[in-house]
C-alpha cells in the first residue's frame, strides 16, 4: 500500500465518520416532539419489562392511525400497566391512556413555550453532531500530519478535501435544523 493510499484512507475514514454523525443528529431529531403524532417520537421510551429496561419497540407495535394519536399495543397484556408509566415518566409531556388492550396518546398542540423549549433540544443535538463532526476532521488531520513518505503538498490537499467534508457535513446538520425547526414552530 503506498501512502498515498494511507492519505486517502483518511479521508475516507473521516466522511464516514462526519455521514454518521449526521445520520445520529437527523435520528434524535426524530424523537423531538413537533405537532404531529409519529412513531419515532417514541424510540427513546424504555420499559421496565421482565425485569430489564427494553425500548418500547419491543414490547408493543407503535402505529399512528391519525395525525394526532398513537396507539400502543403491547404484545404481552400485561406491560400495560408499564408502559404507561414508561410514557408518562419519558420527559414527552404525553398523557396515555388505556383501555385494557390499546394504549392511546393524543398528542396535544404544542404550546409556544414548549416550541422553544423543544427548539432549544434541537439545536442541542445539533451541536453534539457538530462537535463529532469537527473531532473526526481533527483526528483525521492529525493521522494525515504523521504519515511519512508523503509530499507535504498531498497532505495540503488531503487536509483540503477533510476541510471539504467538515463543511458539507456541518450543512447538512444546519439543513436538518431548519427543518425540524419549522416542523416545531408550524402552528
């Protein structure tokens, strides 16, 4: 393998590594409330079953038959009980109810304080996958500056395309924060 390669390998190592951190901010995002009722607002949602913590998608099928309801239908009657509490214990301002098979949360309007608040969650997440994105160009430029046999203008230009990378990847998290943002704010 020459090392030139190396410096490729790099580059390659760190895309992945910023397109992961996108995907994670892109899949919390998922789990913020916005006006509408979606099943992922759940994923987060952990169960006390048989006797461990397990995410509520497997205990029960999730389904949002109307913009502003989601059903929970446990697959064992008996976490009922648990999955309420799961729910209303999760920091989702839901209320569920049942009614001795189904689980039910309307998803009320959100009020303009909680929009911020959530807003505020958001842009959270969003700094947590800029940070991952700016350390996998940190490392990245690091493991270029130490390989050898390598012309210091072939390790300019890989530095050049991380530093391509940082910024596209750091625009994709800006993108998906506008998104969510006025999927939050829409009235």
């Amino acid at each position: 393998m020459t090392t030139v390669t190396g410096l490729q390998d790099h580059v390659r190592q760190a895309k992945q590594l910023m397109a992961r951190a996108v995907e994670a901010v892109k899949r919390e995002f998922a789990t913020v409330r916005s006006g509408k009722a979606t099943t992922s607002l759940l994923d987060l949602v952990k169960v006390e079953a048989y006797g461990s913590e397990m995410p509520l998608s497997q205990v029960a099928s999730v389904a949002a038959p109307e913009p502003k309801l989601l059903t929970i239908q446990p697959w064992d009657k008996s976490l009922l009980k648990a999955v309420e509490k799961a729910i209303l214990s999760s920091d989702l301002g839901l209320t569920p109810s049942n009614d001795g098979s189904v689980v039910r949360i309307p998803i009320p309007p959100l009020t303009e304080e909680r929009r911020r608040e959530l807003v505020k969650v958001v842009h959270k997440f969003a700094e947590e996958g800029r940070v991952a994105i700016r350390h996998a160009r940190a490392e990245a430029i690091s493991r270029i500056k130490k390989t050898e046999h390598v012309s210091e203008d072939e390790k300019k230009h890989a530095e050049k395309d991380i530093q391509k990378l940082h910024d596209d990847h750091l625009k994709q998290v800006d993108a998906a924060v506008k998104a969510k943002e006025a999927e939050i704010m829409e009235v």
